[in-house]
C-alpha cells in the first residue's frame, strides 16, 4: 500500500471554504497535545501514620524505606524503625538505634528486618516473635543485606559494611555468630544488595559482585569517572532480576548481566579482576544522564529513576554540604521513565513538602518486590490488573507513592486531550465503559469531517459504520468531496455489499490519481471479482497509459482488469513489459506460446533458465534468427551477449544444426563466457569458418584450440609448433603426430624437440611402436644432457623386449589358429549333407522315437532342397546327370559343390570298391551319411574316415 496521505486528506481537492485562522488555531492546540507525552505514573501522598511520624514540626525525619510483599519499613534520623502497612498505618515500631537510620532489608518471606545506623550497630527483628540480634561494630555503618533465605537457613547470613571500609559477612556457626571480612581497604562500603547467591556492594573504588555459593569474587565495575564523592551523592544498586543488576551512581547508569557460562572469558567494556568459571559477566548497557540519581529501580524492561536537577552556582554543580540549603533554591525532584538506550517516556515533576532545601542524597526511592509473573504481565505500556509494582519517594518529611496508570486513567486522558477515536478503540478494546449510540457515532464522524481529517474519518469508517447500510451514501459523500481514495481501502466487499456502481467508481477514483494507484492495485487483488465490472474500470483507465501520469502500478492494475475480463494476450503483454517474475506460469496457464514472438528480450531478461527451453521447443513459432535479431537489438537493456550464448548453447545441444547460420558467433561467445565448451563446439560443429575461429582463439590466447583448427586446415606443421613452443606439452604433440599418420610429422617433431633435452627424454619415452628409438638417438647431438636417460633408456630396451615378444606370441598363436582352421574347413568339405525325402523324413521320426539312443539314426532333412544355387551340376546328378525333380529319391550333397543320387553314389562306390578289392554291395541303410552334429567325430576322424561317403569325382581326381 502506498503512504497513507495527510490528515487532511487530499491536498487541493477540498472544495469546502477554509477558515484560516481558526484551523491554525485548532491544528497548533493539536500540536501541543500531540507533543505532550502520557505519564506512565499516577502520584498520591502516602497517609495513616506517616504524615503524624513526619509531621514538620517536632516530629522525626525519614532516612531510608524498604518494601516487601505485605509491608513497609521506614527508617527514621532519630534511630527508629516503623512497621507500615501499605495504607501508612503503623503496625509495629522497633526502637533500634540511637542515631540515624542508614539503610533496612527484609528477607523474601518478610518476616525479619534488618537495619544499620551509624552508632555502629546493626539489628536484625523479628517482625512475628520477640527474637531480637544486634551486632556492634563501634563504627557507622552504612549498608545491610539479609539472605534472601534468612528465615529458612540455619546459618543466618546478613552482609554490612560503613565508614570503616570493611565489607563483614555474618554467619551462625554452631559456636555462635562469626563475621568473615569479604573486602577491605578501598573507602567505606556504601552500598549492598543481595539476590540468590549473588552479592554486589558498591565502595569508594567501585562496585564488586561476590558469588556466596562458589566463594569467589565475580567482577569489578569501577566507579565512573567524574562523579562526586559517595558520601555526598551515594550509589545506587537494585536487581532487576536473578542476572541483571542495575547500577546508578552520579549521572551514570549501567546494567550488568550475569549468567551462567562454561567458557571462561572477559568482557572488554568493564575492568575484571577473577571470573568464575560457571558465570559471564557482561555490561549490556550503559548511559550518562544530565541529571543526578537519587534513586532507580526497574519498571518492566524499563527503568524508573528519582532525578535531582542541581543547582549551577557559578557554573559549578553544587556539592559542598549535606546541610539543606538555607537559599531555598533547590528543584523539585523529578521521576524519570528511561529504557535502556537512555530514551525518555515519561518526565514527572514532584511536589514534595520542602524540595527548596533538599540535597540529592536526601532522597530516596525503593520498589515493592514484583510477583512471580508481573514481568509478563507488562504489555504495550499498560500492566494487568493485580500486578502494578508500587514506588515508594522517601524525602524526609515526605512520602510519595508512585504507581503504574490503568486503562481508566489512560482512557481519561486521553478524552481530556481529545483524542476521542483513542478513547473509543480504547473502551471497544474492554478497558472501559461504552455507551455510544448509532447516533453519535456518525456524529463523531460528521464532526473529522467538518474538521477536514478526512483520512481520519475514513479510517474510523469500518469501526462507526460496521453492518450499517449508510456505507454507500458516505462512499459517495467522500467522492463528492474529492477524498474517496482515502476511503477506499475501508469499503466493505460484504456485510454490508454495497452496488456495483459504487465499487466500480472507487476503482476509477484511485485510478485517476497517479499517488494512489499502489492503492488500487492492491485493491483489485483484493476484493472478490463479482461485485464489478471490469469494462468500465478498463476503459478509463486505458486512456492514461500513454500520458505522464501513468506509472509501472497502473499498468500492471490494467493487466489484473484485462485477466478479469479474460483479455489474457493484453495482459501477457503487459506483465511482460513489466518484467513479472510469474509471467511463465502464465503463459503455460493461459497457453500464451503464440505471444512470445515479441517479447524474446523481455522473457530472457525475466527467467532465461525458462525462456531458453521455451523458445527451443517452440521453433516453429519463433526462429532461431528471430531470437538472436531481438536479443542484439535489445543491447541496451540488458547484457545480450550473455543471453545470445546461454541461447545457442542449449540450442546446438538440442539440435547442432538448427542454428549453423550463427555457429560464427558462436565461436567468439563460448571464447568470452565459456572457454571449457569451446573446443567440445569446434570438434561437433561443422558450420564456421576456420580462418575466424583461429583468429579468435589467437586473439583470446586458446591453444588447445588453435592446434585442433590448425590441424583441420591442414596446416599440421604449425598446430604441432604450437602444441611444442607455447603448450610445452610433449605427450600432446606425440598423441597429435600419431593421429595424423604422417611421417615427414614425425621427422618435424623429431627436429623441434632436439634442442629441448627434457622433451627429447619424454619422446623417447613415447615413441615405442610409433618409430624405431635407435633413430631417434642416432639424431641427437653430441653433448646434448638429457634427464635420466639412462632409466629412459632403460625402458625403451624393456618396453622394446616386450613388444617383440608379445608380437612373436601373436604370430605364433594366430598360425595355429590358421591351421587348426585349416583342418577343420577340410574335414567339414569331406562331409555330405542327406537330402531325404518326406517318406523318409517320415521314416527317421518314427526311427527316433523307437530309438532315441542310437546316435546313427539322426538324419537331416530338408523340405526345400534347392541345391542348384550349391551344385556345380545345376539342379542335376552329377553322375546320371538326371534333374533331382524328376526321381522320388534322397540326394547326397558336398561341400565341394556336386550332389548325387543315393542310388548313383552307391553303385559309383560298389563300383570302384570291386576294382580295389572285391566287396559285396553294401545295405542301403548301412550307407554312413553326414549331419550337422558330425562334429562329435573329429577326434576318431582318422579311424572311420574310409567307412565315411566321399565325393566320386573329387576322390577320382585326387587319385
């Protein structure tokens, strides 16, 4: 939302007459009331007994004041100590001393009071029995603390201290009460306060705190520099609570926290003398002020402070008595609501009975202790009911006491100042009585109406005119008057929903208005689509866009208005132009795609990792050269270079021919923004132009890639002089020579590297299989050192041996291999295939199933038998030279190409056996044929191969 407007409202639009001088004369009474601060504390003088105890002539004077949970003890000069209740009757009086009363302490029960006087004795009573303690120090002490557990432990420890600067802790010991001197020698002890197991006391040099449970002194806050001297302006110390202590000495304030720690360490703001190890002491804050402290004491996270202003007398603050001032010229002491950071929230100045002749060490102020929960009970300024601490104002003839103001008395001053829409929220809020009326209500609005706070008024709509059907007069009262933009933001959009018309003038009010168009964009988001139209809104505001008083919220109003009216390609090219990170999402949402032809520079400048995949799969819509002629023409609004690159690059991924037109460019962008993908580019990439990709890799010093150019072009001399002189990279140059298969390379190589001995070694190294290594040492000059070439050497005759007896193991395994291929190639040729017809076919299968056991019985047959594709006889006998077709009988086929009858094989055979050696005919079913199983005969192939069938003719021929 856009800064809400003045009080007033619209400046220039009011069309009421003004009235000058009474307007200035309300608006500066308003200043003053606006400036003026509400008091944080209400003030009453306490009564009962106290003004009769303190009454100014002949009667007592009180010195000291200390507050527990159900009473009061005051200290009085004449030695005295009062038991009141918190009304100021008194209770019980203990007369303890025979001078002045220096300082009292209750235990956290209440139930034991101690005091110190300076007649150098200390007393401690029981308020509830007669037990009575006094310990004498035949000095004036000053400063008492009981245990805050007194009344529960055996040990009855108390602290006190005076003007003989020792710092005594008392404690029962089964043989009596023994004192244990804590601290010495550094002025007398002012001070003492005692919470938990933790002690701090303030002297002359500072304040000290003292861990009672781990015997060890925690810290040492010095005293600040400039203050008077404590005997005329005491220190000050209270507890906050169990970790923070509150310091007040001079003008100096200083907040100390203490809390446990298992690292040892000091802080730098305050001077350390011994750390406990379970505790860390840190000051967390620290102010001046400009006035003396009579008195602190904390006031929720806040502090309440007893301000002395002193008197200037010659320019120097007055401090050389404690005797009252016979002059009369003193201030009144004043109570002083400060936070921690020094800030003011309240200044009260108070009317104490003889403040004229009043010194700050006169004063004092102590604080009833806070229940358990009241630190939560402090929210917002105010504190709920039952938990207000009570400040006690201790002058010597007076007794102020000092309480947190309620809701009524908040809600009553605010009223007296007229600040009257305070007081409502204040009294709807339940912290009053309320019987306002419809009536007065619209009144009261009426009356910030009259008074031009029309902002105001506006805001206090929702609260006067809550379910009230007079919404729609005043939204056109407020437009009648010019104000309705400030009334905007408060029109309900149900209980009570008023007419379209009204809804649909607001808009256009905020429209016109170039300040509030922030205003009527949230709005738009806002309300419910319904209760308008979005036509008559569009149409005025589509005249302004093209006027200087258009701005980036406007038009990204109109583009909401055109979605509501479902003008989704006017409002994709809005948001576009308005860089919309969601615009995306639109698109797909909307299915947008055809749009995007013209917003190529505003979609990459928006999301490039979208726009990229979006521009790729969409090709068809918009082209390659339409992406890159958009993204060079936007080279002022963005870094176009870069989107150019990150483009191509996932489009050469995509598809490497779908931009070749720009694989140029795309040399010189993988060179600037992508130097590892470059030559990745130019091994895939067949679309550039040599000549200008060495050129930019010269320029841009890319050697690995000017050698792959080079040796592209051919010029493999120069890549090879590369890689030599400015590579320095020997393995590369070998690994380049030898894939170019190119002896004169070779001999180049050879040439550039003899005067480089460290290469030569390397290349010696290298050149096992690729050149004889006796060339290369016959070529290297005489006197030439080369590094460790005797290892090198070494390893050439090792690497060297090892070839040669791996290639001879080669050779030798591949001639047994030829032969051992040989023999079988043989032996598979010697072998027939049967050809069998379908008798037999029919015949073998019911063989095999009588006799699956007798391997000799297999036959292979084959349905189709086209052996005129393997017969060197066509589809004929090789002997009767008759067509297979025409016989009904099996036919013997060979590997050397002839084929035969099983009749005329087996009398061709009968035949030359008869000239060999007589023999009868052997059975036709005897006749041994070859199958493709017949290699599990190899190995007795010697002893049955003349019972096998051979070939007539081949056999014939052999012999």
């Amino acid at each position: 939302m856009s800064p809400k407007p003045s009080e007033n409202g619209i400046e220039g639009d009011d069309e009421r007459e003004e009235e000058s001088e009474e307007d200035n004369y309300d608006e500066e009474a308003e200043a003053e009331a606006e400036e003026e601060e509400e008091p944080r504390l209400k003030y009453q003088r306490m009564g009962g007994s106290v003004p009769t105890l303190l009454q100014s002539d002949g009667g007592d004077a009180a010195s000291c004041i200390a507050v527990a949970e159900r009473m009061i003890a005051l200290g009085t000069h004449s030695g005295s100590v009062h038991i009141l209740d918190f009304l100021g009757n008194q209770v019980k009086e203990f007369i303890a001393h025979t001078a002045a009363v220096n300082d009292l302490c209750f235990d956290i029960e209440g139930e034991y009071i101690g005091s110190c006087s300076d007649d150098g004795s200390v007393v401690i009573n029981s308020l509830f029995t007669e037990e009575r303690l006094k310990f004498e120090y035949h000095r004036p002490m000053k400063a008492i603390a009981l245990d805050p557990d007194y009344v529960r432990k055996a040990s009855r420890r108390f602290v006190t201290g005076g003007l003989a600067g020792h710092l005594y802790y008392n404690v029962k010991k089964w043989i009596g009460y023994r004192d244990q001197v804590l601290h010495s020698g550094e002025g007398p002890i002012h001070s003492v306060k005692w919470r938990n197991n933790l002690i701090a006391w303030a002297n002359d040099a500072g304040v000290k705190v003292y861990d009672a449970a781990n015997d060890q002194r925690l810290t040492f806050i010095e005293r600040p520099r400039g203050s008077p001297r404590p005997e005329l302006l005491l220190p000050h110390l209270v507890w906050q609570d169990d970790n923070l202590l509150v310091i007040g000495w001079g003008t100096s304030i200083k907040i100390v926290s203490i809390r446990n720690n298992q690292n040892k360490g000091a802080n730098g703001t305050f001077t350390h003398l011994q750390m406990s190890s379970l505790n860390k002491v840190d000051i967390v804050a620290s102010f001046q002020t400009s006035y003396f402290i009579s008195g602190i004491a904390p006031f929720g996270d806040s502090l309440v402070i007893l301000a002395y202003i002193p008197v200037e007398e010659d320019g120097e603050k007055d401090f050389s008595s404690t005797i009252p001032s016979r002059q009369g010229n003193a201030q009144r002491p004043e109570v002083r609501v400060v936070t921690q950071n020094n800030d003011e929230l309240s200044t009260d100045a108070l009317p104490i009975h003889g403040f004229e002749h009043y010194k700050a060490k006169d004063y004092s102020l102590a604080h009833a202790p806070f229940s358990v929960d009241a630190g939560c009970s402090y929210s917002g300024g105010q504190w709920a009911a039952g938990n207000e601490p009570l400040y006690y104002i201790v002058s010597p003839k007076d007794v102020v006491i000092a309480k947190p103001r309620d809701s009524e008395d908040h809600i009553s001053w605010l009223l007296q100042h007229g600040w009257h829409e305070k007081a409502l929220a204040a009294v709807e809020a339940g912290q009053g009585r309320s019987e306002l009326h419809e009536e007065v209500k619209l009144k009261y609005l009426d009356s910030l109406i009259v008074e031009h706070k029309y902002a105001e008024a506006a805001s206090h709509c929702p609260k006067l005119l809550r379910g009230s059907a007079a919404w729609e007069r005043w939204v056109f009262h407020f437009a009648h008057l010019r104000q309705l933009p400030v009334l905007v933001p408060y029109i309900p959009t149900e209980n009570p929903r008023l007419r379209d018309t009204a809804y649909e003038v607001a808009l256009v009010a905020l429209a016109t208005n170039p300040s509030f168009h922030k205003d009527l964009l949230s709005i738009i988001r806002t309300w419910p689509h319904n209760i308008y139209s979005a036509s008559p809104v569009i149409s005025a505001i589509e005249p302004q866009l093209n006027t200087s008083s258009s701005t980036d919220a406007l038009r990204e109003a109109l583009a909401e208005l055109y979605v509501i009216d479902g003008q989704y390609e006017k409002a994709f090219s809005l948001y576009a132009d308005l860089m919309k990170p969601d615009l995306f999402d639109f698109i797909d949402k909307h299915n947008l795609h055809d749009g995007i032809q013209e917003k190529v520079a505003q979609l990459m400048m928006i999301d490039c990792k979208r726009a990229i995949p979006l521009f790729i799969q969409h090709r068809d819509i918009i082209s390659p050269s339409d992406v890159v002629s958009q993204l060079m023409a936007a080279k002022t609004k963005s870094d176009y270079r870069q989107f150019l690159h990150l483009y191509l690059h996932s489009l050469f991924e995509s598809n490497p021919h779908a931009g070749r037109d720009f694989h140029d460019m795309q040399v010189e962008l993988y060179a600037d923004y992508d130097p590892k993908m470059l030559l990745p580019f130019l091994r895939s990439s067949q679309h550039y132009t040599l000549e200008k990709a060495h050129e930019i890799c010269v320029r841009r010093g890319l050697l690995k890639e000017q050698v792959f150019i080079l040796g592209r072009m051919g010029n493999a001399k120069q890549a090879l002089t590369v890689i030599i002189n400015k590579l320095g990279d020997i393995e590369e140059a070998i690994e380049f020579v030898s894939n170019q298969h190119d002896d004169e390379l070779w001999e180049e190589l050879i040439k550039q590297c003899m005067n480089k001995p460290e290469m030569v070694g390397v290349l010696l190294e290298h050149t096992v299989g690729n050149l004889d290594p006796l060339y290369i040492v016959n070529r290297v000059p005489n006197g030439l050192e080369i590094p460790r070439l005797r290892d090198r050497l070494v390893k050439i005759i090792t690497d060297y041996r090892t070839e040669t007896s791996l290639r001879h193991g080669c050779n030798d395994i591949l001639k047994a291999d030829c032969v051992n291929l040989l023999i079988k190639c043989y032996k598979e040729a010697r072998r027939a295939i049967y050809l069998g017809n379908e008798e037999d076919e029919s015949h073998s299968k019911r063989d095999n199933k009588n006799s699956a056991s007798q391997p000799a019985g297999r036959s292979v047959t084959v349905k189709t038998t086209e052996v005129k594709s393997k017969s060197r006889c066509g589809s004929r006998c090789c002997i009767c030279f008759d067509p297979f077709s025409i016989q009904d009988v099996a036919i013997y086929a060979f590997f050397c190409c002839h084929a035969y009858h099983e009749t005329c094989l087996s009398d061709s055979i009968i035949s030359i056996s008869r000239q060999t050696k007589p023999a009868t005919r052997p059975p036709q079913d005897n006749l041994p044929y070859y199958s493709e199983n017949g290699d599990d005969n190899d190995d007795d192939d010697d002893s049955v191969d003349d019972a096998r069938i051979r070939c007539i003719l081949c056999t014939t021929a052999a012999g």
